[in-house]
C-alpha cells in the first residue's frame, strides 16, 4: 500500500490541515508521499520532507498550479495514482474542489470528510449534518478519501527527513483561469485551527455591532471570530466565518457562541469543541443544548462586562 | 443557451433525522422530503439567467425514487421548462449520479449545468466536480457569483480564506453555494402550470449506467451525544467556571 496526500500551501508555507491528512493516510498502512504543486513553492516542499512519517514528496512547480486549479491539479494526480492505492487530502475548500474530479477520472467512488480509518478500506464519515455517522466499506481498487481535519492529530511538523522528487507539469488547461481572490486579511488565528473561538449570530444586528461586541471579546482570548450563517447572510461576517455543515467544522478548546440560537445546521460545524459556552436571551434556545455552560441575558450588556471582567 | 440543473429529493433541511435502533441507517419514514436547498438556488439561477435574456431553456433532471417526481414539479413550479424522471430504487451514490448526468448531457447538449454544492442528506459535495471530471469540462464549485459573457463565464467561489474568482470557457460545471441567490417561491398559477409541464421517464439502463454502489454501508450510529451543562445567572459565575475548567487563565 501506498498513499498520495495532496499538500495544502499558499505557495509559502505548508498549512496545518495537510498534516491532519497526513496522520489519516498513515493510518491506511504503507508508505506515505506527500505532493507538492504550487508554484515557486520550494519553501513548502521543503517543509513537506520535515513532516514526521512522510517518506517521499514529490514537488511539481509550474505556473499552472500557481492557484490550484482543478483542472490543473486532477491531470497531474491522476497520472501519479497509477503508483498509489489511495488519494487523502484535506477537506478543505481546495480539497474538495480537486479530489471528486480526480476520482470521477479513476473510475472511484470518493469517501468525504472521514472521521476515522476502521480498516484499508473501512471509514466513519458524518452523514445529516452529522446527525448520524455511517461506518462505510469501499469495493474500489484504489481509494480516494477526503479527510476531516478536526477529527485526526495533527503529524509533527518536524522530525522527517523525506526525499524530494521533482514532478513535471501536465500542461495547462485552456478552459480555466484565475482571475483574482479577495482574502479577508487578519491578525487572528485561523478559525479551522484556533483554540478559542467566538462566534456571533444574528442577534449582532449589524456589521458595526458585530465588530464592537465580539471583536474586545476575542482580542481578549486570542480567539479566531466565527460567526452564523444569518449573521454572514445579513453581512455582518465575511463569508468564510461561517461555522456549520456547509461552512467551516471546527472543534476548539472553547467556543463561545453569542446571540446564535443553535440551528442543526450550525451545530454540526462546532458541538465537538471541548467546551461550549452560550449567551443567549431565549432561555428555551436549542443551543443551550449542547452549552456546557449557559448564560441567559442580553448580549449587549453581558458582553462587555465579560470582556471587563476576563 | 441551455442550462441542466440537477436536483435532488432529501430529507427537508428542519428534521433533525433519527438513527434506526438497528444501526441499519436513517429512519426515512414519514419524514418530510424537499429539494435539496442547494439545488433551490441552482434552479434560481438558472431562472435569473433566463429573466436576463442568457438562458433558452432550463431542463431539471433527479434521480431517484418515484416520487422525486414531486421535486421536479417544484423545480417547474419555479420556472424551468421541462423535467427528465431518472427511476432507480437504489442508493443514488455521486459517482454513478454523475455518470447519469454527463449522458444526458451528451444529449442535450446545455452550455451550463449548475448543480448544488452538497446534497444536505450525503453531504458528500462530489457530484458537480466528477461531472466536470467526466465530461473534461472546467468547473466553477461554491459559487456565489455567475457572470455569463460570450462563450466564458466567470465564477466567483467562496473559498477557505475569503473569496475568488475564476473564468471557465463555455461549456461549463457549476456548484450554488448558498449566497448566490434567494430562491423564489412558486406561485399558485405557476405551481398550475406546472402541472402540463412534461416530464420524460427514463430508467439508468437507458443510459448504460450501472448503479451498483461501490460502497457498502456496514452501520449507522448517532453520533456521542453532549451532555447539556449548567446555567449561570451571573457574568461572575460564568467568569468562575471557565477558570475552575482552566478553559481562561
Ligand atoms: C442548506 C442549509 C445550510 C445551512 N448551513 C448553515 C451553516 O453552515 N451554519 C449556520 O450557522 N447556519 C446554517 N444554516 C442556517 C441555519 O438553519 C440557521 O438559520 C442559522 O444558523 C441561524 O443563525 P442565528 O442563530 O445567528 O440566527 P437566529 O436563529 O435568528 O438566532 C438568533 C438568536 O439570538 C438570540 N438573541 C436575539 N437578541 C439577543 C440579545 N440581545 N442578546 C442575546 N441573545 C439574543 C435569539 O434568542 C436567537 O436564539 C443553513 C441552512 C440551510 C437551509
Ligand atoms: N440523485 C440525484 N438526482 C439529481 N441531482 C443530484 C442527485 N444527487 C446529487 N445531485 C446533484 O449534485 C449535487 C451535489 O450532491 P452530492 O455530491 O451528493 O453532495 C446536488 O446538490 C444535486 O444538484
């Protein structure tokens, strides 16, 4: 057995849910390679080789992975998988983009966000917004799994000495090209791997109301900010703090949801954080469900007396 | 141009599903079925694009039990013009969804078929990158923005960090995330109209496409519940457990 994972960079830097992914295909058994296609990325293919357990990267460099473009990306990891039994990356918003493409062209039913490996060929994955979880075994040949980042160890960033081969390139596609991004720029930790979330809903009001209630708070904590899908709706929060089963899974050592009623949707992004901390006026809201601590008020006044008082 | 939208019947997005006491899966019975939220916003596009003169025709596709039926009827109700029935009792995994949908897609011949990013059931978020995968088709996934001009569109996705933006050459696949639209509800005269819209019944084996699923289901569990915790009534007291916990220095 031998398992490709498909690095997660900026061109700069390794990014941590690669070494979530890296656990998960360590656990199928085998040998370990992990690629690398950006471009101009040498820094991170490097930083690949230091990961404890990987035992080969492969670094393909070209403009035309500069922004992993799918269509890019799937020719060059489907002409790898002839050497590998199974594909593992993260399931992140790249991860997801790239690893259906690849599998639909091996001929492979994909596994997405797994849990757990029971087995080479045996998975747990959350189905209903997590609601229920389904013990799942592949028929295929070859195995192309995507891997939910809060639910494997993280390898350790160093501690390997793997060798680095370069790949080529398998060309540019013609029917795809990047345009531009807008990244929200910020000084906090990223939401997927901070320790301390807080997180905001509707009850916020507004933008400005958003950003004077929760942002004291979290500076206070070092937390990342997330928010709901109402209060991103009502763009009081960039799209990407959305926390929930169609945005951002996160499971911190404590989450502190304010103003945010507990929808099934939401939870499912955040009930595995450790500790759930909830400030909500509606004593009867779901939320408080699943809050190992609840405070019942208005937020407007609890907040900032809690920012005084922490 | 023409537009596909696949759309799916699951289990509307206000039930909170039980698991079977025999492990054996979800209990399905007499639970409410709708389309699938991401495919409601597929379809409004797609009527937006034909409101905007872009769009000739928008053909909905499901497959999938009889009565997805009613799913299409929806999906005509909204706007789209005719509907194709796709019956199969068995599980309908995305692989073998989107083996289904590039075949029709070799009929039709549409310039765009947007799909939604995640069936809310599965939520396997798959379907829309193997058809593109299938058909060698560039793929807009997560869109909160679709901008058709000439023979390119540009899609923009909402991503990890924030948002981007990318231009596919025509013809394209393209995934709804949920900012791209608020999808209108039909109206009575329309939910009529609807009624004479035509629906063609087809089977799998019409399209050569085995539906075998390639994996099996070995259980299904909840999930470890969470115990639910303590009320405080004071800032002081909340102040006072976080530090008991060690969760604040
Ligand atoms: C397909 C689909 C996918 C979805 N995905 C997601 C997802 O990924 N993430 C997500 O979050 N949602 C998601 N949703 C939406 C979800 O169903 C809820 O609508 C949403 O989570 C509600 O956000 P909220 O709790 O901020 O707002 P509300 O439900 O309106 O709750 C606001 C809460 O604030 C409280 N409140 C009001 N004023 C105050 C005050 N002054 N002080 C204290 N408390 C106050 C109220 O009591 C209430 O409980 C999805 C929905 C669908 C259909
Ligand atoms: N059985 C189906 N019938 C019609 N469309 C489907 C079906 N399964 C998936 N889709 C489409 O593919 C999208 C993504 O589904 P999935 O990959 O299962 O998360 C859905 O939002 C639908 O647009």
């Amino acid at each position: 057995m031998s398992v490709l994972v498909l690095a997660e960079h900026d061109n700069a830097s390794l990014k941590d849910p690669t070494l979530a992914a890296v656990t998960a295909a360590g656990q199928l058994g085998g040998d370990v390679h992990v690629l690398v296609a950006g471009q101009g990325s040498a820094a991170v293919a490097e930083a690949a080789a230091q990961v404890a357990g990987v035992a080969k990267v492969l670094h393909a460099d070209d403009a035309s992975f500069a922004n992993a473009l799918p269509e890019n990306l799937a020719p060059l990891i489907v002409g790898l998988m002839a050497d590998y039994d199974a594909f593992v990356v993260a399931a992140t918003s790249r991860g997801k983009n790239v690893a259906p493409r690849v599998a639909a062209q091996l001929d492979v039913a994909q596994i997405s966000e797994i849990l757990s490996v029971e087995g080479p060929d045996t998975f747990t994955r959350p189905i209903y917004a997590g609601n229920a979880i389904a013990t799942v075994k592949s028929a295929d040949a070859k195995k192309v799994l995507t891997v939910r980042g809060t639910a494997f160890a993280k390898a350790a960033a160093t501690g390997g000495a793997a060798s680095v081969e370069a790949v080529s390139a398998a060309g540019a596609s013609e029917k795809a090209s990047f345009v531009g991004a807008e990244l929200t720029s910020s000084a906090r930790p990223e939401l997927t791997g901070a320790k301390i979330i807080v997180s905001g809903g509707r009850a916020l009001g507004s933008a400005d109301k958003f950003h004077e209630f929760i942002d004291p708070l979290a500076d206070k904590l070092g937390a990342a900010v997330g928010a709901s899908r109402a209060a991103v709706d009502a763009g009081y929060a960039p799209n990407d703090y959305q926390v929930g089963q169609t945005g951002k899974i996160v499971a911190p050592e404590l989450y502190v949801a304010v103003g945010i009623s507990g929808a099934i949707q939401h939870l499912a992004g955040m009930k595995d954080s450790k500790i759930i901390v909830a400030i909500n006026k509606d004593e009867e809201a779901p939320i408080f469900q699943v809050a190992d601590i609840g405070l019942v008020g208005d937020l407007f006044t609890l907040l900032p007396e809690l920012t005084g008082k922490l | 141009m023409k537009v596909l939208v696949p759309v799916k019947r699951v289990v509307d997005y206000n039930v909170k599903v039980r698991v079977k006491a025999d492990g054996t899966g979800v209990d399905l019975a007499n639970v409410k079925m709708s389309m699938n939220p991401f495919d409601e916003i597929a379809v409004e596009e797609a009527i937006r694009l034909k409101e905007k003169g872009i769009v000739t025709e928008i053909v909905v596709v499901s497959i999938g039990v009889q009565q997805a039926t009613e799913t299409l009827r929806t999906a005509l109700a909204m706007g789209a013009d005719r509907g194709i029935l796709v019956t199969t009792d068995q599980v309908t995994e995305s692989l073998a969804v989107a083996k289904v949908l590039a075949k029709i897609v070799e009929e039709e011949a549409p310039g765009l078929v947007i799909l939604g990013k995640q069936a809310i059931d599965d939520d396997a978020n798959q379907t829309g990158q193997m058809l593109a995968g299938l058909l060698g088709w560039p793929q807009g996934t997560f869109a909160s923005k679709v901008a058709p001009e000439g023979d390119s569109v540009h899609v923009t996705r909402e991503i990890d960090g924030g948002l981007e933006t990318v231009a596919l050459t025509l013809p394209a696949v393209v995934t709804t995330d949920l900012r791209l639209n608020e999808p209108r509800y039909a109206s009575l005269p329309n939910i009529m109209k609807a009624k004479s819209k035509p629906i063609a019944a087809k089977t799998p084996a019409d399209y050569g496409v085995d539906m075998t699923p390639r994996l099996s289901v070995l259980k299904v569990v909840e999930p470890s519940k969470r115990q639910a915790g303590v009320k405080v009534k004071t800032v002081d007291e909340l102040v006072e457990k976080l530090k008991v916990l060690g969760a604040v220095a």
